[in-house]
C-alpha cells in the first residue's frame, strides 16, 4: 500500500490529514502524481461515482465595485465595462438557457460589497421565477451579507450562497483591505443559519504558500462548505497578484487532490483557469474535482461547452440535472 492510499483510508474513514500530510500531498514527486490521483479517484469515486455536475455563472452585474481584490477586474478603477443589474426577467431567461445547455446548477453573481435592497428585490424576484419554471439548482454570490437579507434570499429559493475565502486567513490582506478573511467567514455562517448550503473556495497562484492552502482547505472543512471551487489564479488585472513561479499542471492537480481528500464527500469544483494551468492534463482534474463550471467565467471565456462534455464524456463520465419532475428544489 502507498502512502497516498493510506491517506485515501484516512478520507474514507472520515479523518482528517494532519498538516505534515497535506504539505506533503502539495509537495509529493511529479513522478508520484499518477498514484496520488489513483488513491483520490478512491474517494471521488465512493462518494460521486462517474457523476459530474456541470455549473453556469451569469455575471448579472457586472463592474464599479468598491472593494479592492486584488485579483478581481471588477472593481471601480474601469478595467471592464459595467452594467446594472439584469432585469428579472433576463436572469430567468438565461437560467433557462443554462438547464438547455445540461447544467445543474445555475450562479447568480453580482459585483458588489453586498446586495443593495434593489438588488435583492430584484434577484429574489428572479429566483422565485426560475423554481416555478425551471429544473435548475440555484446559487447566488452577492457579497457580504446580514441576517435579513440572508433570510429573504433563502425565503425566495435560493438554494446555496457563495462567497469565496479566497486564501488563508493569513495571506488575506496582502490582496484586499477593504474587508477582513473574518468578514468573509461571517458571511458563510450567517447564510447557513438562514438555511442556505455553503460555497466557498479560492485561488491558487497569487503568491500564496503551500502552508496557505492547505490553510484553505482546512478552513472550507472546519466550516462544512458544501461545495468547493478550486480556481488558478488568471492573468486578467494589470498589477494582480502572481506567484514566485508560475503554477505547473502537476501542482494544480495536486492542489484538487488534497481538496478532495481534506473534504472526501463535498462537491468540488474545477474553477476559472482550469484550461490555462492544467493545459494537456484538463481532464484527469476529473479524477479529483466532481463539478466543472463551463461557458466561461466571470472575468473570462473557458473552452465552451461543446468542449467541456467532450471531454466528460471521452472519460466515460455522465452529468447530473435536476429532474424535470423535481422542479427547481
């Protein structure tokens, strides 16, 4: 037995690596990497089978936002072109395109500090549309929120809220001020006691150590986030944050194999820069991450569609969608 299946029966059993284990996973031989997918294909397969299940983000507001990510072209200083929020009826339209196009979950994201009461109204106005029409899950990413207005949004249907950790509570600062990792971490608690499942992930690749994501992924674990996008830090803002070298195939592969096995039964995503940093290797993320945004993301274009059920189907995986009898619950 490798040390690799060793950890696998720790995630099987519901134990949690010790650090010296995850540091390691991070930092394990590239020659090692076929049986470090091996023994995470082991977990992926126990709690998912050959299931994928494939998300669609609309950037139903987009731009002119006050806080300062560094990683993010959203923010006020106009590297992209804004526009108020979409109208009900055009977030239900593309929500509706998103169920044709095999999706299982559709993302409603705003750029914002957090959702003005227009804004909600607006959204929950959409969401209670979508679930009497569509056989669609819902996820909705609109920045911090309060009590209140978590409460509205699961009232209306909501189903699960994002809002992304990002990094380690200790490389934080070095990419935003305007809030705190502990503003973030409020944020989630406050959304699961309204009722909502959690969503929260990060971003490799911004200068951040391996002792800082395996900080991540202990800390989406600690919080019992249901559903965990992996994203690989892109290009996109002059002045970004950028590691001291870049990311390798291998490393980011590693990366969604110690997420799987820190968080054995959770949805795991392979998020924004997928195509970018795992290049030739894309599809064996598959053997770790269950879940695959596809159509783009918000700040730039994926492979498309087409493309991203190829490659699920020539691994011989199927996708999941919420049963038309199911309605949108």
């Amino acid at each position: 037995m490798t040390s690799y299946e060793a950890l696998a029966d720790k995630a099987l059993a519901g134990e949690p690596l010790t650090r010296e284990e995850a540091l390691g996973v991070l930092r394990c031989d590239d020659a090692d990497l076929p049986a470090l997918l091996a023994a995470t294909w082991r977990v992926r397969r126990r709690f998912h089978g050959n299931t994928v299940k494939v998300h669609v983000l609309m950037n139903a507001k987009r731009g002119g936002c006050a806080e300062d990510c560094g990683f993010c072209v959203q923010a006020a200083d106009g590297a992209v072109e804004p526009y108020r929020l979409q109208e009900a009826d055009e977030i239900l339209r593309e929500a509706r395109e998103a169920h044709a196009r095999g999706a299982w979950k559709f993302c409603i994201v705003t750029a914002t500090r957090g959702p003005s009461e227009r804004d909600l109204d607006t959204v929950c106005e959409a969401v209670r549309q979508i679930k009497k029409t569509v056989p669609i899950r819902i996820c909705a990413s609109l920045g911090l929120l309060t009590p209140e207005k978590a409460a509205r949004l699961a009232e209306a249907g909501v189903d699960r809220f994002n809002h992304n950790l990002e990094s380690s509570e200790r490389f934080f600062p070095e990419v935003c001020s305007t809030h705190t990792w502990r503003d973030r971490v409020r944020t989630l608690r406050t959304a699961k006691a309204a009722g909502m499942e959690l969503c929260s992930g990060g971003i490799v690749g911004m200068g951040e150590t391996d002792e800082d994501v395996v900080d991540l992924a202990l800390a989406v674990r600690e919080l019992d986030v249901d559903s965990i996008p992996v994203n690989f830090m892109m290009p996109v803002r002059e002045g970004a944050p950028r590691p001291a070298a870049p990311l390798t195939p291998a490393y980011a592969l590693k990366v969604l194999c110690l997420t799987r096995l820190l968080n054995p039964s959770k949805d795991i995503r392979a998020a924004a820069g997928r195509e970018l940093h795992l290049r030739a290797l894309q599809p064996m993320a598959l053997y770790a991450a269950n879940s695959i945004f596809t159509d783009g993301y918000l700040n730039t274009p994926g492979q498309g569609i087409s493309q991203d059920m190829a490659m699920i189907r020539d691994l011989g995986f199927v996708t999941v969608q919420v049963p038309e009898h199911a309605g949108a619950a």
